[in-house]
C-alpha cells in the first residue's frame, strides 16, 4: 500500500485530497497546524485505519516514520484576510515549509506536489495567463507575503529537482470552490453566498469588471491527482478557463439563492488582479484533463453546502486565534 503524507490537510482542498487518496487504495497521513483549517473537514476519516492525524506546523522539523511515496504540500493561508492577518506565518511556510517538506521527500526517495497559485501571475499583463508568463507582481505590496511566498516555493522547487535529481511537481491552482470552504474566509464565492444568506447587500469591490475563472473542487482534485502521477516537473495551470466579471458573477449568485440583495460597490483593493483565466493548454495535452463541471452545477452543490448552516454559524465571525503565530 503506498503511503502520501499531505500538508494543510484540515483545510479546504486538502480534506477533499484526502478523501481521494484514501478511495484510491492510498495510506494518508494527514498533517496540519489547524491555523486555518478544522478538524471538522476530515473528522469524518479518524476512524479509517488508512488515515492518521499530525497536529504539526511544518515550518518546524518535519518527521515521518517509515517510508513514504508521495507528498503533497498545501499547507498555506490561501485567503487574503488569512494572509494578511499572518503575513510571517504565511512566508515561512511557503519558505521554511516547503525547505523542510523537499528535504524529507530527498530523505525518503518520494515525489512532491507543490501547491502554487495563479497569484504567481500578479495583476496579470498577458491574458490568459500561460505557464511561460513570468508575472507582475508587486513585492512590497501587502498581497506579496502570499505572492513571493509561493513564487520563492516554486524556486526552490526546481532547485531541488535540478541540483538533487528529486521528482517535483508544481501545480499553479486557479480559483477553486465548492463544499468545505469556510464561510467568513473572504473569498469570492463564500463571502457573496454568506452576504445573500444573512440577507446582506452583496460587496463588489471596484466596479466588478475584474475577472475571476471558478474551477469545482472535484475538478481541481482529478487535475492534481493527474499532475501528481505524471512525469512532468514544470508549473502546469489547474483551473477553469470559464471567465466571467464579479459583477456578473455577483447577479448570478442573487440570482442562484433567490434573495433580492442589492450589489453595492466598495473601493478595490490595493494589487487586486483585474483580469484571471488559466490558459490550460498543457494541462489538456500532458495530463489529459479538463474541467467538467459546469459553474451553475457546481454553486448549486455548493448553495446546499452552505445553507445547511445554522443561524449561529451563518453571522459568526471568524474567530480564528492567530496570535501565537505572529511574530512581532
């Protein structure tokens, strides 16, 4: 039985990974610090003899016993209002993380999967955004703790693969939702279904012309779970090519949950990237994947998801302790 360790498994892509590898036959070790992620996304597989549990912060020495085949590293803040509460955290895992999580796949012979972003891109100039675009990212801006954290964690990647013969794998995730997400983490898709859900306007920042491309989380699992099997070592984007502007998106979901919200406009964002759509061109000829699930098929699923919140959960803020994190 082969063994995969995965980081940030008590977030939201991690449980579902989790959940794959065990249906595929895989040993799962679980390994999270529970900064952003809950325990509740992977409870449901403490009693599987095939997964175990690490409560660990991978910014420290990370041990494993016995062998291990594959690893899987996504453990990050992946949300701006995770990231910009714990700027160090977030660039000491991308760093210091994924140094340790390299050196124990070259200890135990085993291939990694790294998970990068589409923010490698930054605002981007070239649209869509294909691997060999280098990106316009502001590293000084307050979004750059999440940019260079994942642009250094792909550098450091390849160094391992090219100095140290190590097999890499980088995926470049674009937008990703579905079930498990949580509700007050900010980002797009939670916040407006959150908003239409307590009877709250929806906020659009800027004048909704920027672009966002959704991929369904089972979608996203099958391109990771490929990418992780394949011989590639170069960034391959994962996402939806389907673009549509917030605004757009904004009356779809008024339109989904059958609430009659207004859309109110807020300032946009210092860096918030005007246009993102994943050109998946290698992903199609080297992994054979493509997205199947259609947005209005995936927010549905996902609708369900979040209305079976109570009350209490729905206008509950998050109260995530990130103080023992912050190194001031």
């Amino acid at each position: 039985m082969k063994k995969i360790l995965i980081t940030g498994a008590a977030g939201f892509l991690g449980s579902h990974l989790c959940d794959r590898f065990i249906a595929e036959g895989f040993k799962v070790i679980g390994m999270d610090n529970l900064i952003t992620g809950d325990l509740k996304n992977i409870e449901h597989l403490f009693q599987n003899k095939n997964f175990h549990f690490y409560h660990h912060d991978v910014t420290t020495f990370v041990h494993v016993p016995g062998d291990v085949d594959y690893i899987l590293h996504f453990a990050s803040p992946a949300s701006p209002i995770d990231y910009l509460k714990i700027p160090i955290q977030t660039l000491k895992v991308g760093s210091l993380g994924t140094h340790n999580l390299l050196g124990l796949a070259k200890e135990k012979n085993a291939r990694i999967l790294i998970a990068s972003t589409s923010e490698v891109y930054g605002d981007p100039l070239v649209h869509p955004q294909n691997e060999e675009y280098y990106g316009n990212v502001n590293t000084i801006g307050p979004r750059g703790v999440y940019d260079e954290a994942k642009r250094f964690q792909e550098s450091i990647t390849m160094a391992y693969h090219r100095f140290h013969g190590l097999e890499t794998r980088i995926a470049r995730i674009f937008n990703t939702y579905g079930p498990r997400m949580r509700l007050n983490d900010g980002r797009v898709i939670p916040a407006f279904i959150g908003q239409a859900l307590r009877g709250e306007d929806l906020t659009v920042f800027g004048d909704g012309s920027q672009t966002r491309s959704f991929c369904y989380v089972d979608d996203q699992v099958e391109g990771l779970y490929r990418l992780l099997m394949s011989d590639y070592a170069l960034p391959v984007n994962i996402g939806n090519p389907h673009e549509i502007s917030i605004l757009d998106f904004a009356e779809e979901i008024i339109k989904l949950t059958g609430t009659q919200q207004k859309i109110i406009n807020k300032p946009l964002p210092k860096d918030d990237p005007m246009q993102r759509q994943p050109d998946i061109t290698k992903a199609q000829e080297i992994l054979g994947w493509q997205p199947k699930v259609s947005r209005e098929e995936g927010l549905k699923t996902t609708f369900k998801y979040f209305k079976g919140f109570s009350k209490e959960e729905l206008f509950k803020s998050e109260h995530k302790n990130f103080s023992k994190h912050i190194r001031k």
